[in-house]
C-alpha cells in the first residue's frame, strides 16, 4: 500500500492520489474491456497516471492473489484476465460441495491427502534432504 | 454345502498380505489391479454366501414368504450353525445393502454436485480453473470428464509442477480410477475385512497417477515436489465447528504423501511381476489361493443349496 501511493505520487505530481482499492478497480476496469488477456505493460500504456512497471505489477499480482485474475504465461511474463462472475459463482458453488464432504479424499481423487503432524516433519525431512543432494534422488 | 458357505466370509483375510506388500513391492499399476480384483471377487463371494445363509435363515422365520419347505430339517441340517448364523446373516445383509447403498449414493451425490458447480465453465482443454485461494486439485469424471483446480492451488507450483499436476489428475481420469475406487469402497462396506485392500488401492491409484505424471513430465523430482508442495499447501489448521477436515482422510493411511513423494524421488519401479519366492510373491500366491478356494466354495454352496431348496420345495 505505502509502496504504492507513494511512487504514485511521485511520478506524477500533478496526479490526484488515489485511494486503497482505486488503483486496483482501474486495473480489473481496464481488463474487463479488454477481449484478450493482458500484460502489465499493456495495462501500465493504457492506465495513464504515469505509474511505474512494478507498480502495475503489484497491483496485478495482488488481484490475482485474490483471485480476482487469473494469469498465463505470456514470454517472460505473464498476460492476466478477470475471472469471470461465471467462474467466481462456480468456485463458491464447488466450495460448498467440498466443505459439506468431511472426507472428499474418500470421494474424489484429490491431488494431495491431508497430512497428520507426523507426515509433514517427515515430508519436509524429505524435500530438505532431497534440496541439500539432489543427485541422490535421481531415479530413471 | 457344510461349511463350504463359511469360508467366503474369512477368507478374505489371505489378501491382508498382499495389501500390506504390494504396495511398496509392485508397479502401482500391477498393484491396483491385483488387488482390485482380488477385492472385488472376495467381495461378490462373501455377499454371495451372505445371501445363502439369509435364504436358509428367513426359511425359519414365522411369517415368511418362502415355501415351507425351506426351512425343514434336511435344509437346516446341510449348513451347520444356521440357527444362529441365519439370523445373523439377515442382519449382516441387511447392513450390506445400507452400506453400499450409501457409499453409491453419496458418489453420485457429489460428481453430480461438482458437476453442477462447474457447469457453464468454459471448457478449458479439459481444465477447470476456479478462483479460490484455498489450494484443492481433483479429477472429476463424466461424459466432460475435467481436471478442476483451484487458482490457490496453482499459485504455490511453479510452471513444471503444474504440468505435473495437471497430468496426475489426467491420468486419474485416462485410467478411470474413479471406477477402482467406488469398486473397492463398495467391496469394503460389504466385507469389513476388505478395509486394508481399500486402504491400499487408495494409495497405489494415487502413485499409479504419480508414475504416469512423472513420464509425462519427464521428471520424476518436479513430480515429487508438486506433491509435496502442494501438499504443504493444503495442510490447514483445524476448524472450529469442523473437526473432520483437520483429520487425516479415512480412506487414506496416514503418511501417504511422504510416501508418495520418497517414491518418485527414488527410482522408477519395476514393473515385473514379484518373484514367486519373494514376500511379496507369496502374499500374492497366498492371495489368489484364498480368492479360487472363496469362489469355488462360494459355487459349491450356491450348487448344494439349489439342489436342497429344489427338492425340499418338490417335497
């Protein structure tokens, strides 16, 4: 936040200072118009205010930690597109199933299991030993 | 038919071994297999002579629909202990039939609801994306059989990790293992003593899919740590008011996930079958004996009482 407003400021001094979550509507504004996911330069051309790169960056990715966004590999960054109300009322709609089923790993194939205390220590053991001699792992 | 309708019953205890061995001692796709029909077959005889002592067991009940002749002493006489072991076994099918039904129930209830939540979605190459930041991932077949995966959950992989992911869930969906797990979830709710087969086969789908991952990525150890990083990930405190989410998963033996991840850390596994004088090669001979001797005993007994019934009805 501070990050922010202030190389907003700074850029532009003539530039009125946006509140919290000003900047952030302007970002999902801007791809929500746009038919086809969009970088963070694409959005830094066309969102005036002279804000810098990084800046853009931020916002974008903390819209898309959010959720709100989500993003492809685009070169050597990434090109973001809003999450569609679609898409948002079919997360909530499947959280709703998955919360109501205590035991969804006896119900659908899920990726992962959940872990006791036990199963992380020897997990982490595992990636930590595995990080310090990784040629040690190596299998076929 | 003597005791022969028994047998069907314990027998499903000559596949403990083999549930115990194979999963760390074959190719998880031979081991899926093996034991899923070993299962499956211990299974369908045990409920099979269930049904058996029932028929001879209801005969003696007052007020029943069948023929009289059913429950005399020439009937009673050819199964042994069926005054106490006929009763028991109306109730014993009878908990059967509520636990399958039960188990299909809510398997259908959930795929249907799943699929509802995502319909509508654009079908992405057969990926649904869904802007959550709790991290879940799952195969949820269907006539659009889709990998969905929550944005969360994509967020803590990078690049290689999420193909690795991606391709797990595939292969859960490519292999139908959906159909493996509701066949040994409702082979275990029908014989109590199937229970470490599906604990097992729980297992061996899931590194099954971790093989078929790491071939697809080509690296074993991008696999490894997609699991266990996603792994990690999921890990939540408990929840007030929801006490089973922070419970390791009853159909899944604790420590699954580490042992997961050591094995595609280490090499890939053979996929010979077990020499026949190694453990795991007994258990697996231990097994298929029980399961031929559960069959043959399963049709003796059918053969024997339709003989009886037939001429105690012609009587």
């Amino acid at each position: 936040m501070t990050d922010r407003r202030r190389r907003g400021s700074g850029s532009g001094p003539r530039t009125p200072r946006r509140g919290p979550g000003e900047l952030e509507a302007a970002v999902l504004g801007l791809l929500w118009a746009s038919d086809a996911p969009a970088t963070a330069t694409w959005v830094q051309q066309r969102i005036g205010d002279d804000l810098a790169y990084s800046t853009v960056v931020t916002i974008m990715s903390r819209l898309y930690d959010k959720g709100l966004l989500t993003r492809s590999r685009h070169g050597r960054s990434y090109a973001y597109q809003p999450v569609s109300d679609e898409a948002g009322l079919a997360a909530r709609r499947m959280r709703q199933v998955l919360d109501r089923e205590d035991d969804r790993a006896a119900v659908l194939a899920s990726f992962v299991s959940d872990l006791s205390d036990e199963d992380e220590r020897t997990l982490r053991e595992l990636l930590r030993r595995e990080a310090r001699d990784p040629e040690d792992g190596r299998g076929g | 038919m003597r005791l022969a309708v028994y047998l069907p019953l314990i027998l499903p205890l000559t596949a403990l071994p083999v549930a115990r061995l194979a999963s760390d001692h074959l190719h998880p796709r031979t081991a899926t297999r093996l034991l899923t029909a070993v299962a499956v077959v211990l299974a369908a005889c045990s409920t099979l002579c269930l049904a058996l002592l029932m028929v001879v067991g209801t005969a003696q009940v007052p007020g029943n629909p069948l023929p009289d002749g059913w429950a005399d002493p020439e009937v009673r006489d050819e199964v042994p202990l069926v005054r106490v072991s006929g009763s028991i076994a109306i109730a014993g099918l009878l908990v059967v039939l509520v636990a399958a039904a039960v188990v299909l129930r809510r398997a259908a209830r959930v795929r249907r609801d799943a699929l509802k939540a995502i319909d509508g979605l654009p079908d992405d190459g057969g990926v649904a994306v869904l802007p959550d930041a709790e991290p879940y991932a799952f195969a949820l077949p269907g006539r659009r059989p889709r990998v969905v995966v929550s944005t969360g959950m994509l967020a803590c992989l990078d690049a290689r990790e999420r193909r690795a992911l991606i391709a797990h869930e595939r292969a859960h969906l490519a292999r139908r293992h959906d159909r493996v797990l509701l066949l040994v979830r409702l082979a275990a709710a029908s014989q109590p003593l199937l229970r470490p087969l599906r604990t097992a086969i729980s297992y061996t789908v899931e590194r099954w899919a971790d093989e078929e991952a790491a071939e697809a990525v080509g690296d074993r150890r991008t696999t490894a740590h997609a699991v266990g990083k996603a792994a990690l990930a999921t890990r939540r405190p408990a929840r007030p008011g929801l006490p089973a989410f922070a419970a390791p998963a009853s159909g899944s033996t604790p420590g699954q996930v580490p042992r997961r991840v050591a094995a595609l850390l280490g090499p890939t596994p053979d996929t010979a079958w077990p020499a026949p004088r190694s453990r795991t090669g007994l258990a697996a001979i231990v097994a298929a004996a029980g399961t031929t001797v559960s069959v043959v005993s399963a049709l003796n007994a059918t053969v024997a009482l339709f003989v009886i019934l037939k001429a105690a009805t012609a009587l």
